[in-house]
C-alpha cells in the first residue's frame, strides 16, 4: 500500500499540519473510526481541552490497533470542536498524536451531543 500526500499547486496550500488531499494505491483494508469521543473505559470525562484531546486520540488508536492498524494508516480526520477558542489548542495537541504524519484533515465547530465533551475525532484508515 502507498500512501501520497498531495497539495495541489494551484490550490490554497494547507496551513497547520495536514494534506489537501491523499492518494491511496493497492490497499488491502479499510478502516472507517466512528466517532471517538473524550470518555475512558470508566465512564470517566477529562475536565480540560488538552486532556480530553488526548484521550479521544488515544480512543483512536485504541479502535485502529483493534482492527490491525496505527495512526500511520490514517489518510483522513474529522475532528469536531464544540468551540472555535479550542482550535489552536487542537492542532498542539494532534501534532503531539500525529507527529510528522499529516493526513487529510477536516475541523468543524459542532454542537456535540454531550456538552461535557469538547472535541469528537473520526477517522478513516488504510492498509
């Protein structure tokens, strides 16, 4: 499987971590990651932004690991914000989850269905 990252050159060029687009060639398996909120195994809810983007990462990698994969197959994210203040504080904290890795990436401001939770990821993966 080959992954290529792809920023068209007569496009507006990505800003802050991610690809325009990416192209996915011989690929075996899909992974479609629903929804990943900010709750551990306990039920529990981190109360800061940073902690709860953590853990809705980790709960990525969580459902990725369970179907074969890592954050290095993502070739697509979704990441709903329930506030636009936290959009800095979002790249930060999915730069320390990505690291180089920059797939093709959406952010929305939403209104998510639990008001405790202030950020909800879904994936897509390939391998």
């Amino acid at each position: 499987m080959q992954m290529q990252m792809i920023n068209a050159a007569d496009a507006p060029q990505p800003v802050g971590g991610y690809n325009q687009a990416v192209a996915v060639t011989n690929a075996q398996k899909l992974a479609f990651v629903s929804g990943q909120i900010p709750v551990d195994q306990g039920g529990k809810v981190p109360e800061g932004f940073a902690d709860q983007a953590r853990l809705a990462w980790r709960n990525v990698e969580a459902q990725l690991r369970a179907v074969g994969m890592g954050l290095e197959n993502l070739a697509k994210v979704t990441i709903f914000l329930s506030d636009r203040r936290y959009a800095l504080e979002n790249r930060q904290v999915r730069r320390e989850a990505l690291g180089e890795r920059a797939p093709a990436m959406t952010v929305i401001i939403a209104d998510i269905i639990d008001a405790a939770w202030l950020l909800e990821i879904e994936a897509m993966a390939v391998a």
